[in-house]
C-alpha cells in the first residue's frame, strides 16, 4: 500500500490522498525536480484498468487545446503504475451552483468553452463519456477547465455505442444545470433532479423564467435530441450552436477550493489575469447607480474647481491694477517678457508635443476571456476614419452586469509622457471613455488620467497632468446603443513626449 510521503519515478513525492475510485488513488502531490504542484492517479495493485488509464493519458497529453487537462507524466512499466496531471485551484460547476443557476449568458459562455474542448479531443478520437458538474471547473486564474477526458471513461470503464453523441449529451446536461441548477436525470454532484411533465424532464425555460428560447432550444436538442432545432449530436455541433454566445463565464463566488486538476487557459491567447472575489458582480442595478454617483461627483470637483479658477483670476487682476497705479509709467516696459509668461502658462508647450506611435495594439479585456477583436485594432491607427475597431456586442451598456469595462491596450514600446488624445468615436451614440496609463499591461497597475463622460464623435480629451508609462489604454466604461450595444473607435492620436 502506498503511503503519504512516497516517490514515484525519483521525483513526485506524493502528500496527501484525495479520493479513492476502487483502487484507483488520486494524490495531491509535489514534483520536486520542478519545485510545483501536481496531481497524481496511482493503481492498486490487481487494478484491471491501470494500462487503459495510462494509454488514454498519453494520448490526452497530444491534445493541443489549453482547456483540456494538461498530462505530464504517465508510466505503467514499473511496479506502480502513476498518471501526474497537472493541480490547479478553482471551483466546479457543481459548487458555482451552490447558491443557485447561473444567469444564462454565462451558463451559455462556460459551455461553450467547454464544447470547444471537448470538441479538439473528439477530433483526435478522444472522449469524455462522464461529464458531470464536477468535470467543468472554473480556475482562479479565471478560466475554463475540463477535467477527465479520455482518463474518465477508462478510469470507469464505461464506453457507448455513439461516443461523440454521448459527449454532446454531456454538454447539453452541463448546459440544462448551468441555466436551472438542476440535472435532467436524477441527482447529480448535489444538483437536484429536475421536475418532470409527462414523464420527461421538463425544458430550462419551464424551470426559469428569462432563459432565451435560443438556449432553451440548444440545450433540448443536445439533451432531449429535440426542441424545434435538428439534434445536436456531437461536440463539435453543440459548440457551434453556442459560438455566437458572449464568452462572459461565471467568476468564483466563494474562496476557491483546492480540487483535482482544475485550472485552465484562456481560448485564444492562452493567458488570464487572475480573477478574485473582489472582481464579482455588484448587485443587479448596482453598477449603473454607482456610475451615476461617480460624474456626479466628478460634477461637483469640476464645479468646485473652476470657481477656485476664477477666485484666483480675480486676486492676481486685482494684485496687477493695484500695483500698476502705485508704481505709475515709471515701471520699465517689459511686454516681451509678459508675452513669454502668457506662452508658457497658456501652454505654449503643447508645440513641442508630438504624436505618440504604438509599437503594438491589441485589444483589452481583462475581466473577461481576453478576446476584444484585437485583431483589428491596428485599424485604429491607420489613418482611415471609414476603418474602425470595436469592442465584442454586449446585452446592455453596462457590459450585462459582468465586468468593469473593456478597451483598446496601446503598448509604445517604451515609457512616454502622455498629454492628450485625440477620439473619433463614431456615431454610435454617448459613451463614457477612461483613459488609463502604467508600466503594465495589467488593469491594477493602470492609472485614470483623463476621462471623456457621454462622449462621441470626434472627443479630444486633455489630461489635468502629463502621464508616464508604456501602456495606454483607452477604456470603455459604458457602451453606446447603434442598435447594439458596443464601442468603436474610428481613430486614435496620442500626442505626448518620449
């Protein structure tokens, strides 16, 4: 028997079990030649399935997808078979449930994620066979996981006649919990069983009120193979259907857990900034009260500040008559003086100032799967006011609730000092931009120097101080309403000094 504090192959020192699947261990462990965590699946001895589990790791570890869990070790030569995955933090479906469904864009977004997954397996003949809550993992580094694919079904030895047909099932029960909280069998992982009509499950939009019929509809015809849409009948399928959906996945309610291989990537660019609890939403209706108290204050210190101008204006006109009637038309004539002062304080350096060229641009959406179109943000920066580049359409100009802003990430290439950007917004309607500068790419290490509220068109926004940094974002706060809801940007000047 294996005990706490074992090695395998020299190097994973095994700390403590997990789980017990029948002879089947799983180990949280610690590769100490890497000096990082990982997970770790051991066989008793006798354990009939060791050789498939090991084979379907390996063949798991080809699949290039960055949601798929990673394998990194498997070996079934010696006296104890092992299979070392990675071991990530985070939060299952399952638990992500615990206080109810999810509003049904994300539950729409997670799946989606997850139907690309399982579909990049499919396609090099690898299946799941066993996706349950407990399989789809949300990571804290703020992405989507799915666990288990091919080791799962070896694991359990379960097998079906129509492999991808099973899965895209799988994914439509995922999706029928996500949207209800409940299992479209029986029990599952905590999730009640849903209620019944006529001696089926019932539809989602039957359980709760707000599901869109698109959805209602996706998810009975991977589930049911039914739903007024042809059935969905693989992963592949399924991930299709839900392509067009936002990709607003669920943030952890709850401190996250330490769990079996539970981590993940982003779909596109591989890489999450790290999501914490802090980042969740605010309450329904929430957002749009605290931006409303947020100009009205910036109201008030525009206000406050321009009457602080005038009273000084005042005091140094009253100071300049004063003086010149005591000291009379003796005083020397230095009006080219004065006229050098006048530049200067009126901002004769602004001549000085020149555009501001980025090196690189990208879009800009931490809070959420990274994807802004940022394959067209050079169009930005091309001259060409009838080429633009636009954020992803949003449900509302609030971003639906899920996330701060987006924006446009403007990397120089080396620090500058910023003064003034000059917007073409277009003609989509009023919006609120930031503009945001700091020596990372990261939202908590960029600073607010200059705002636009209920901006468009052409918007030349002045920043109070000069800004340093390499990174300029510009930074959508709200949307504006052309019919949809998201921001575009026509052209961009940064005008400055490196």
């Amino acid at each position: 028997m294996i005990e706490p504090g074992a090695y395998l192959a020299g190097r994973y020192r095994l700390e403590q079990p997990v789980s017990d699947a029948g002879g089947a261990t799983f180990w949280k462990a610690a590769d100490e030649t890497l000096a990082r965590p990982v997970a770790v699946w051991t066989f008793a001895e006798g354990f009939p399935r060791a050789t498939e589990v090991v084979h379907a790791s390996r063949a798991t570890s080809r699949v290039s997808d960055s949601r798929v869990t990673q394998v990194f070790d498997a070996d079934d030569s010696g006296p104890t078979p092992y299979v070392v995955e990675e071991w990530v933090v985070g939060q299952s479906l399952a638990e992500l449930l615990a206080d109810g469904p999810l509003q049904p864009e994300r539950a729409a977004g997670l799946v989606a994620e997850a139907a690309e997954a399982v579909a990049a397996a499919n396609d090099t003949g690898l299946f799941h066979l066993y996706l349950t809550p407990t399989k789809l993992m949300w990571s804290l580094g703020g992405a989507v996981k799915v666990t288990g694919i091919g080791v799962d079904a070896a694991l359990h030895g379960v097998s079906a006649p129509d492999p991808a047909a099973a899965d895209a099932q799988g994914l439509g029960k995922l999706l029928y919990a996500a949207l209800t909280a409940h299992w479209p069998d029986s029990e599952q992982n905590g999730l009640p069983a849903a209620p019944t009509e006529s001696g089926r499950p019932c539809r989602p939009s039957m359980i709760r009120s707000g599901i869109h019929p698109k959805l209602d509809a996706i998810t009975c015809a991977a589930v049911f193979r039914d739903g007024g849409t042809p059935p969905l009948v693989s992963a592949r399928s399924v991930a299709e259907a839900l392509a067009d959906v936002p990709r607003q996945v669920p943030l952890p309610s709850a401190p996250a857990r330490s769990a079996a291989p539970r981590s993940g990537t982003s779909r596109r660019s591989g890489a999450q900034s790290v999501v914490t609890p802090a980042q969740a939403d605010p309450p329904r209706g929430g957002r749009a009260a605290q931006k409303e108290a947020a100009r009205s204050a910036r109201v008030r210190k525009t206000l406050i500040g321009a009457a602080a101008v005038l009273v000084f204006v005042a005091v140094v006109a009253g100071a300049w008559t004063i003086g010149s009637s005591i000291g009379g038309s003796d005083e020397p004539d230095d009006s080219d003086g004065d006229n050098q002062q006048q530049e200067a304080t009126t901002g004769g350096d602004d001549e000085d100032l020149v555009t501001l060229e980025p090196q690189n641009v990208n879009g800009f959406d931490p809070q959420g799967d990274g994807d802004e179109h940022g394959e067209r943000a050079n169009e930005a920066f091309d001259g060409d006011p009838a080429t633009s580049w636009n954020t992803q359409t949003y449900d509302s100009a609030e971003f639906g609730n899920l996330k701060d802003g987006v924006g446009l990430l403007v990397d120089l290439g080396e620090p500058g000092e910023l003064h003034e950007v000059d917007l073409d917004l277009g003609s989509g309607g009023a919006t609120d931009v930031e503009i945001k500068v700091g020596d990372e790419a990261d939202l908590s290490s960029l600073s607010t120097s200059g705002e636009a509220a209920q901006a468009s068109g052409e918007v030349n926004v002045k920043l109070s101080d000069p800004a340093e940094g390499r990174y300029v974002v510009v930074w959508f706060t709200t949307l504006p309403n052309d019919g949809e809801h998201r921001g575009t940007i026509n052209e961009v000047e940064l005008r400055g000094k490196m």
